[in-house]
C-alpha cells in the first residue's frame, strides 16, 4: 500500500541520515521504526501447548524468553546491520 504524508523537514533529514548510515532506504527505516510501536505490533498468539506424552525441558533460575527479548534481539541486529 502507498501513503503519502506530511513530514517536518528536520525530521525527514533525520530519517535520510539514518537510511545514509545504514546503507539504507528511507523507505526501509520508516516501515522499521513504525513496525517498532507497540500499538501497531501484531498480537501476540497464544503459546503452542505441547501434545500429551511430550516433556519441555526448561532452565531452572532463567527468565522465560518473550516477545520483548525477540524485538530486542531483532532491533540489535538492525541496527548492527545484520538482520
């Protein structure tokens, strides 16, 4: 889909460096920072619970690993241009 909007002109010279640094599209970094807002994330879909008869091992004395520590994860590899 295609948008047109109005962008202050500070913040859209903000955005090209950004897209310049990452040797990439202004395109690419408004569709990333808007992918970031939480209100605009997609739901999150309930746990895949395991068939009878299957065991799940889990780590005694970690934190269980959520959404928050992927986006994290994602966004660093953004930003290290790795991803």
């Amino acid at each position: 889909m295609q948008l047109t909007i109005d962008i202050d002109d500070e913040l859209y010279a903000g955005i090209e460096a950004v897209a310049k640094q990452e040797h990439s599209s202004v395109n690419s970094v408004v569709k990333h920072a808007l992918s970031r807002l939480p209100t605009l994330r997609k739901p999150v879909e309930p746990p895949v619970k395991a068939p009878h008869g299957y065991k799940l091992a889990a780590s005694e004395g970690r934190h269980p690993f959520t959404t928050e520590d992927v986006l994290r994860i994602e966004e660093e590899l953004y930003l290290n241009g790795k991803a």
